[in-house]
C-alpha cells in the first residue's frame, strides 16, 4: 500500500508515518501543495493523508489534482478545524473516503488508512 501523507506539522507527520509504516505501508511525507503535486508526478499512491488546513497552497487543490492524475487514489482529510464539519466534503471531493480530527490516535488513523487502502 503506498501512503502519502500531506501535513505541514513535521512532527505529525512523522507520527502518523511511523503508525502507517506498522501495516507495511510506503509511505511518503509532503509539507505543502508543491511537494504534494510533485510526488503525485511521479505516479499513484492508494491512499492520501491530507490536513485539510495547509500552511503552503491548497488542500483542495491537492485533491484536486490527485482526482485528475490518479481517480482512484483515496482521500483521508484530517483537520483540526470545523471546516466541512457537516460532511459537505464528501460532495465536493468525490475521492474522499474519511474526514477526521487532527487529534485522532494514530493508531486509529492508521487503521482506516489501512482499510482504505485495500478496498476498493
């Protein structure tokens, strides 16, 4: 299962990596839309971890771009805002498949990464 997760906070994201890489993931780490954009170039990944509130670009535009280059990436939005709380992401990103709390045990992240990433 290949993983990229899309989160400016390093130290997060290296959690969630470290969480991820458990279920035999590959896993990558992008801090920003640039960086993101860049990996998906080099080709697909199952699954996306992407923190809905990015310090550099957009996070829409990553899902975005992920849809056109890859439809059958999956999207794991991850926030800490109450942005799309009322689940209005799920029609306005047809690839996403999860949207949860920045604050939700990696652990638990990692197990609907990994159900994510083998179905479907």
């Amino acid at each position: 299962m290949r993983v990229l997760i899309v989160e400016s906070d390093p130290n997060l994201g290296w959690l969630w990596k470290r969480h991820l890489e458990r279920f035999a993931a590959d896993v990558r780490l992008a801090d920003g839309q640039a960086a993101a954009v860049s990996f998906l170039d080099l080709g697909p990944v199952d699954v996306i971890v992407l923190d809905l509130v990015l310090s550099e670009g957009s996070a829409l535009a990553v899902a975005d771009y992920a849809r056109y280059r890859h439809p059958t990436s999956r999207i794991v939005f991850v926030t800490n805002t109450s942005f799309f709380s009322d689940g209005s992401i799920f029609r306005h990103i047809p690839n996403a498949c999860a949207f949860l709390p920045s604050a939700t045990p990696p652990e638990d992240l990692a197990a609907v990464v990994e159900h994510y990433g083998t179905t479907g």
